[in-house]
C-alpha cells in the first residue's frame, strides 16, 4: 500500500476524486476468468482498476497526443508482464511505478490490432498494484475517431471530433484491457482549442487555460463509477448546451441546439419512468449530445453523456424508442455489462426490454405489443439476410476469428428481446418477470456476466417454477441459427389497420388503383406508417404502377421522418422507379446512421441497372463517412476499401 501511495504522484488526487460511490460486492462467480476472443490483454493475470487520461487534440494532424496512467491490480503471483490492446498507436514511452519499462508491439491482427507487452522492472504478488504510464499519439486512421472538417459541421467555422469505441475500437484510443470483462474508473484532462468545448462519457470537473499555450483551454472529467473501455467517449466541437432537467443538458451545435432541447424536453420523465422500473440511475448526470450526420448509430449509451443521431430531429417519432433506448443502457449495459461481445444479447436484449417497458408505461401495453411485433419483422429481414444457418444468428454466437462489426445486427436486440417476452410470459406476465428483470440487475450491478450467470440467477429467482424453465429449449433459444423455436402471440389492435392496407396493396390489380385515396392513412400514427411500410418490404417488390399511385396518394416523398423515408425510398428502389434512385442515394451519403445508409446501399445496389450508381455514390462520398459505416456499406457493395479498421 505504502509503494502505491508513493507513486501515485499526480495520478492520487484525480484517483481519490474517483474513488467515491464505491461500488458494494459482487458476486464472487461473475470473477470467474473467461478468455475474450476479441482482445489481446491478460485480464485473468490482473485487471485495470482506473485509468487517468491527459489528451492533447491536434485537428491539424488528426492525432491525439496521449498519456495513460492504469492503475492494475495484480491476480497472480510472480507477475511481471503486461498485456494490453492496441491498434494504429504509436508507443513513445512506457514506465512502472515510475521506473521504465521494456515494451514491443506484437504482430498486427487484421481487426484486434498489436498486442502491446509490457514488462515490468519489478515481479508482483497477487492483491498488489502497479500504475503504468504510457505516453503515446494516435494514428490519424483511427477507427474510433471520427474528424470533421468544418465544412462537415453545421456551423461550417470549426472542426469536430467525436469517438465510437463499440466494439472493440477504444484500443485505438488509449492502450488499455479493450474488453467488456474489465471495468474501471477514469479520470481525464483534454486540451484543446480554446474556441471549442470537450465533452466526456463523464461527469466534468472543471476547465482552465493550458499553461503550455494560451490558444488552448483543458477541460477535466472524472468517472466514478466503474465502466468498460467501450464507453469511454470523447468530443470536441463548437457546442453549446441547453437545460432540460433536473439532471440533464443537451448539447449540439448552436444551429440545432434549440431545437434539440424542445425534441428532447420530456428526458426527465423518461428517467423517472425506467427508475420506477429498474431502480436509481447511479451516474449523477443524464445529457445528450446531439453529433453531426455520420454518426453511425441510432445512439450511444456512454455514461452521463448519451451520442444521438441528427436525424432524429427530423419530426421523427422513433425519437422516443431511441431515447427510452439509450436511457434503458444505464442499467443493462453500463450497469451490468456483457462480459465478452459474445454475450451481447445480454446488453441489448434486456435493454429492448426495459425500452418496451418505458413505452408500455408511458402509452400502453398495446403499443408495447406492437413494438414488440415491428421487431420480429426487423429480426426476420436479419436473418434473411444473413441465412437462416449463419451461426451468426445464434443468440450466443462464437466470435472466434469473427470482427464483432461483422456481426452486427438486429439479433442480440430482437432474439434477445423475444426469449425475454417468452420467459415472461411464462413465468407470470410483465410484473413478474420486471421483478426478475430488477432483481438481475441488482445482483449484478458493477460488474460483467455470461449467459450462464444469467441463467442461473433465473433459476434461482424462479425457483418454484424450475419445472416449466426445464421445458425451455434452451439450445434451440442460445445456439441454434434462424429465428426463435417459439414465435410470440402479439395483440394486433394497433397493427390490424396497417396489416389491412398493407394487404390491398398486395394483393390489388391495376384497375384497382384509383380506389386508394388519401384517407387511407390519415388516422396513422408515424408508427404506423412505418409499420405500414416495414410489411410492404418483407414481400415481393410492388409493381412501379403501384408506387406511384401510393406517391401520387399519401406524398410520402415530402415526409422528412427518417424511419418513414428509408422504408419509401426503399420500395420505390424495390420497384425499380428510376427516379427514386438519386433520392435514395442521397439519403444514404447526407447522413451516416447505418440502419438507414447500408440498406439504401443494399436495394440500389441489389438492383442490376442500378448497381453503378451505388458504387459510385459509394466512391464518392467515402472519404466523408464515418470509418465502421464505409467499411461496412464496402462490403455490402463488394468495394475495395481501405480505412484504418
């Protein structure tokens, strides 16, 4: 204890800082050592306890210059060599409990990166720490940077950064244990252009001028609660932020921050709604960042500071899903974690889950059913489109030698999600199961677990129900590709009028178009307009005589709602209507949010006469794209593409 004191140096203020809300016990199985296929680092030889951050944002040379003290306990006697992730990192200089250390790079792996292997100028014991120091700069092809030029900015004056560490990229960020299975606190000072504001997935703690350069100014963050590098996030842009709440801001450029704060005004009700469900939100602050259009995601969790699509402000709805989503995460997923991406459904099956639950509380349970019948289509169009044998539509997949990129879909979200309502409904309806819910998170609150651990916990909170949990066929549930043994009876109430239309214009001849008319859909719900579409798109493409009466009727090209808009744009391309081509493609490169961008890609590209305008699109507006998204839609389009993935 007295040699970890006396190197602390610095690093022990910021530490302390961190220390508070300790976490309570967990149990003891969920410190069982798993081998993570995805990383590099020797977790099950010692565990990263706290990292202290000092950046340096360089937008002229689109680097981070870095320096990282983890603070790492030791799990074995006789220790004397570290491994850590790391990928397109340039190691200046490595040093431990101030003395320095010999350290090589290991062999590049196509997606994992170098395992960086430190050796130590000391042998430790198990219970004891050392704090490493590595000074270091990012590459500018780093897969967890995004730079933005300011032409890329809504502002069109000031650059822009923003970090997507999900899956595996935060080892392109920082040399750090990059898997799920390790959770620390972190503390972080960023210096930047005093022109712009730095935002962490943290709680900040101050800002002054750099005293090496009056043109910058460093903000300090400080995490107390324990996380997984995946949720380590950074910004920094011209932003400016707006009071929402009680305990929450949103932040964008000026140009959207108002009208961000009026879209996102009913947060705080969100909050308290998923806190009567799940129990306290322990991150102190709840903001939102509002990024710029590539953003790839829908959202992202990261603790206090939730990164949301631009193009939810479009009068889109889904707004509402997204956010009760995103706020969901701060009890599964951030709270109790995946402990390898292997158990992703975990994180997102439960966090659906509890999404659904905020909406059954906040509207009704009718609209939680037909939420809940929206994502099994979305399931089905998956595993059409990876094949009903693809191992990788196993709720439980082996990731051996698998990019968790690669394995990216709506699997983990709706499998996870259906096994839940089939549970529930089997041990005793939404409240009961919600106990069992609460009850999982309370367990395993601050820590990473595996399916089995769930499974276990679910035994044991049922049980006097144990014979009905045996009849589960849990194989067929976890590791068997395709959709679920078991499909869900769903209350149609809220469907019955889209399944309707939807079949009219299945099944009408062209001599039947005049009898559609514009009040067909004029007591719709955005909903059910896109659930309206969503079945048009799981059926062979209407003839184009169709579609343009269905223009010609309800306008669908004039509706800006992003999640409407994809699914029109994408039966228009279906059905071949060449003019709908350009608008599509259009919408695949003016924002980045994969769900929307990559099968726009697809359709266009899917259609043989229309298979050069997307490669060319493609080709044009790369450079511009968010990394993950490029790489992605170049292999959806089988492009050549380079990027630092």
């Amino acid at each position: 204890m007295m040699q970890r004191a006396r190197v602390l140096s610095r690093g022990l203020e910021t530490e302390l800082k961190c220390s508070i809300q300790k976490p309570r016990a967990f149990p003891e199985s969920t410190m069982v050592p798993v081998s993570d296929p995805c990383s590099f680092a020797s977790f099950s030889k010692c565990l990263t306890k706290h990292l202290n951050l000092t950046y340096q944002v360089d937008f002229d040379n689109h680097v981070l210059k870095g320096k990282v003290a983890l603070t790492v306990e030791v799990l074995e006697d006789k220790f004397s060599v570290l491994t850590l992730d790391t990928k397109d990192l340039k190691i200046l200089k490595v040093s431990a409990n101030g003395q320095t250390a010999k350290f090589a790079l290991g062999a590049k792996h196509s997606y994992k990166g170098s395992p960086l292997e430190i050796t130590l100028p000391l042998e430790l014991s198990r219970g004891q720490h050392v704090i490493v120091e590595i000074e270091y700069e990012t590459s500018p092809r780093a897969s967890a940077l995004q730079w933005l030029s300011p032409a890329q900015t809504a502002g069109k004056k000031q650059p822009y950064l923003f970090s997507q560490c999900q899956a595996t990229h935060c080892r392109t960020l920082v040399p750090c244990q990059d898997t799920p299975s390790v959770k620390h606190t972190y503390y972080a000072q960023v210096s930047v252009p005093k022109e712009l504001v730095a935002l962490m997935s943290a709680v900040q703690d101050g800002q002054e001028p750099d005293p090496n350069d009056t043109s910058r100014v460093i903000y300090r963050f400080r995490q107390p609660v324990p996380m997984p590098s995946y949720l380590i996030a950074l910004v920094v842009g011209a932003l400016e932020s707006r009071v929402i709440g009680p305990r929450s801001k949103v932040w964008s450029e000026k140009e959207y921050v108002d009208k961000a704060a009026f879209e996102f005004s009913e947060t705080e009700m969100m909050l308290k709604t998923a806190e009567s469900l799940a129990g306290p939100y322990v991150w102190g602050q709840y903001d939102l960042l509002v990024l710029p259009p590539s953003f790839p995601y829908g959202g992202m969790e990261n603790p206090c500071l939730t990164f949301v699509t631009p193009t939810l402000l479009a009068g889109d709805r889904s707004l509402s899903n997204v956010i009760a989503h995103e706020i969901s995460h701060s009890w599964t997923g951030n709270l109790v974690t995946n402990k390898t991406w292997e158990h992703f459904w975990l994180n997102e099956g439960h966090t659906v889950y509890l999404e659904r639950m905020i909406g059954r509380a906040l509207e009704s349970e009718q609209f939680r059913q037909f939420k809940a019948m929206g994502g099994w289509k979305e399931l089905h169009e998956s595993i059409e489109r990876f094949g009903a044998n693809n191992v990788l539509t196993n709720l439980v997949p082996s990731l051996q030698d698998v990019n968790p990129d690669d394995s990216f879909s709506s699997v983990p979200y709706e499998k996870g999600f259906a096994l839940l309502y089939y549970l529930e409904e089997l041990m005793g309806g939404p409240e009961v199961f919600m106990g069992f819910v609460k009850s999982y998170i309370q367990l395993f609150a601050y820590s990473s677990v595996t399916t089995q651990e769930w499974k276990d916990h679910l035994f044991t909170y049922f049980k006097d129900k144990v014979d009905l949990l045996n009849k589960v066929d849990w194989n067929a549930w976890m590791h068997t590709p395709g959709m679920p043994p078991v499909k869900p009876e769903y209350d149609t109430t809220l469907a019955d009028a889209c399944i309707a239309l939807a079949q009219r214009w299945l099944k009408a001849k062209d001599a039947d178009l005049v009898g559609f008319s514009e009040a067909d859909i004029k007591q719709f719900s955005s909903h059910q307009l896109i659930e309206f579409l969503a079945l048009l798109l799981v059926e062979d493409p209407l003839p184009l005589s169709h579609v343009k009466r269905m223009q010609e009727v309800h306008h669908f090209n004039s509706i800006a709602n992003s999640e409407i808009r994809c699914r029109w744009l994408r039966l228009c391309v279906r059905a071949q209507w060449e003019e709908a081509v350009p608008l599509a493609l259009k919408m695949a490169v003016d924002q980045g949010r994969m769900k929307f961008t990559r099968p726009l890609f697809r359709d266009v590209y899917n259609v043989a006469k229309f298979r050069d305008a997307s490669v060319k699109a493609f080709k044009e507006h790369s450079a511009t794209m968010h990394p993950v998204t490029a790489t992605m839609v170049a292999k959806d389009l089988n492009v050549e593409h380079s990027t630092g993935l």
